[in-house]
C-alpha cells in the first residue's frame, strides 16, 4: 500500500487518531478505519469508501457482479468464513481444483464435514459463482470499456483481459487498484470529471480504437 502525498492528514484531530480495534481488510488481513480514503479516483462518479487501510489507501478490491471493488472490513477476531476463504484462495490459485481446496481448507484448520449438503458439490458450486462474479460480460448492444483505477493512476481499456493485466501490474506496485466495467458515455463522464477534479492523476487511454495518450 502506498501513501498518496500532498493531502492533509485527516485521521488525526484534537483528540487523536482515529480507529476500530480489531477491523481489518478481508483481502489483505491488515487494520483497516472507518475513514474514507484519502484519495479516490473515481470521486464524483462513485461513491467514496467509508472504509481504507491505515495508511489512506483504499481497502483491497475484492470482484463482484460490477467488476472490482474495494473489499468490505471485517473483524479481526472473527475468522474468514469457508465460502470468503475459498474465494481467497481461487483468487491466488485460480488453477486449483475442489480436491486442491479441500486440502487447503484442510490445512487451514476449517471443518468442512459442517457443510449442509455434499461438501465437494458445495465448495464447486462456490468456485463457479467465484468465477462469474470475477468477469462482467459485455452485453449485446452496450459497448463496455474497463477502467483501472489506482494511485494516481486510471488507465481505460476496451477488453477485460487488458484490465486484468493493468491490475496485476498496479497490485505489484502496491497502488490498491479498482476495476470498473463502464459504458462509453460513463467513461466520458468519470474522465471529465478526473480532468476537472483530479488533474494530478495520469489518464491512460488504452483502447485499441483510441490513439493512447495520457493527460
């Protein structure tokens, strides 16, 4: 995670900093706050977090049915359940079969003889919702771009496996990034206002239509 720089810091104020003992981002397993962060790219088209890591970034994005986002905090007494730790662990090990996460569930002390119904049914059936929920598809007749947002960072591509790529790169950078599927005119509109509101963030435009240029 990094630290944006040229930001006041809100989280300390007459009465000192501000936390939630024992919240914690279900990604990463790091102390997460009930604060905002302190950047957010996507400020004006989607709403800001009321959670970050620490340090201000945004928690880690976890896929969902609209593309990434970032995760939601969970306390840090209380455990991943099966089905989170089953999605941890796909989204290491995408490879991995059921039998391979039986093996690490079992490793990882979790009873999975507590399951309702044939464990090996439940844990497939979780595993392909996983990879639904991971990839949006584009719908007939709705063009969709993919933009990745971290850091100061947004770059706009016109295929997913693009964006996957993008996000890989920024995750190793340690930018906490966010991907959002979007039509053209929802792109115009988040790019207009990151040129308004952020003109410090480098725009990246992708697409293999578009001549890529930054701003």
């Amino acid at each position: 995670m990094t630290t944006p720089h040229g930001h006041p810091d809100h989280d300390h104020d007459a009465h000192g900093p501000t936390f939630a003992p024992g919240l914690r981002c279900p990604e990463c397993g790091e102390p997460a706050r009930p604060v905002p962060p302190r950047d957010w790219p996507l400020n004006g088209f989607t709403p800001r977090p009321v959670t970050s890591h620490h340090d201000g970034t945004p928690l880690c994005p976890a896929p969902g049915p609209n593309g990434s986002q970032p995760a939601e905090p969970i306390s840090a007494p209380a455990r991943l359940t099966m089905w989170q730790a089953v999605r941890q662990s796909w989204l290491i090990h995408p490879d991995w079969t059921v039998a391979d996460h039986f093996a690490w569930l079992d490793g990882e002390g979790y009873d999975t003889d507590d399951m309702t119904g044939d464990p090996a049914e439940v844990v497939g059936r979780w595993l392909a919702e996983h990879r639904h929920t991971a990839r949006v598809p584009r719908p007939a007749g709705d063009p969709r771009v993919y933009m990745v947002a971290g850091g100061d960072m947004v770059a706009v591509f016109d295929s997913a496996e693009e964006a996957d790529i993008m996000a890989v790169t920024m995750t190793a950078a340690n930018l906490e990034p966010v991907t959002l599927p979007l039509t053209e005119a929802q792109w115009e509109k988040a790019l207009a206002v990151l040129r308004s509101q952020l003109p410090h963030v480098t725009v990246t435009d992708a697409r293999s239509t578009r001549a890529a240029g930054a701003s």
